[in-house]
C-alpha cells in the first residue's frame, strides 16, 4: 500500500471510525512518516474528546429575540436606495469608457508633422524654434524664478 491510500484512510483510522487492514498496519509499521502522521491524529482526537462545549450565557436567548426584534422593526431599504451605488458605478465605468475612446480617437487623428529642417540656415533654426515654443516658455518660467541660497536645502522661491 502507498503513502497517499494510506492518508485517505487515516482520519477515519484516527477517529476510530474503522479498523486498519493488515496491509493497512504492514504499511505503517515500515513507514515511519505515516505512523508519526497517525500518531498526531489520535492525540488530537483525543484532546477534541475531551472538549466540553461552553454552555451559553442565561440572557442568550433574551438577547437574541431582542435583536430580532430590532430587525424587524428597522426600515428597509427602498430599490432606489439599492440601485443606487450600482448606478453611480455604472456611469462612472460609461465616463472612462467615453474619455478614453475621445483620447483614442484624437490622439489617432493628429499626426505629428516632421519637417526637415536644415541646421544652420536661418529659416531651418526660425521653424525649430516654433515648434519648441512651449517648451522655450517652460524655460522662461524657470528662468523667473530664483533659488533661495539662505537655505541648505535650495527651496525655490518665486
């Protein structure tokens, strides 16, 4: 008999629920890993044996049919209440559905034009510089502002 019959039968075995086959205790008498992992299972057995169910408290019944009560007396909720919080995730899910088929879409239809420009030629430095205009403004805006060196960590102040 293998290691895996065996551990299909050993709760049972453990429990006492059944007897062992003769092939059932060869097995186990030349596997020590299958006879410590039955070992385990009676002594656990035997600890849930010896368990004593708590008995409730003497209010537990008291206690319970109150509650009750106050859930039966408690308003429900309408159906509008409970479509509510899926309508409000519907829309949202159809907002970002919407947004990114409108962000698709445009990025799709403006292509971005390459021109060749011819470095060093007046007319090929005046196109590069308008088609960098904002990044130049970005540089202006950097340029405004000035680092604070009264301070060891360089916080810019505007």
């Amino acid at each position: 008999m293998k290691c895996e019959d065996i551990r299909d039968l050993m709760l049972d075995l453990a429990a006492g629920v059944g007897e062992a086959s003769p092939t059932m205790n060869e097995h186990l008498r030349s596997c020590p890993a299958c006879a410590s992992k039955l070992g385990d299972m009676q002594k656990t057995m035997a600890v849930l044996d010896e368990w004593q169910v708590p008995e409730p408290s003497p209010y537990f019944d008291t206690r319970l049919q109150a509650r009750l009560r106050e859930e039966v007396a408690r308003p429900r909720a309408t159906w509008l209440q409970w479509l509510r919080a899926p309508a409000v995730a519907l829309s949202f899910a159809l907002m970002m559905v919407v947004a990114g088929g409108v962000s698709f879409f445009t990025n799709k239809t403006s292509t971005p034009q390459t021109v060749q420009v011819v470095p060093g030629t007046a007319v090929g430095d005046l196109e590069q510089l308008d088609q960098n205009h904002d990044m130049y403004a970005d540089f202006d805006v950097l340029d405004d502002l000035q680092v604070d060196q009264s301070q060891p960590d360089g916080n810019v102040n505007p």
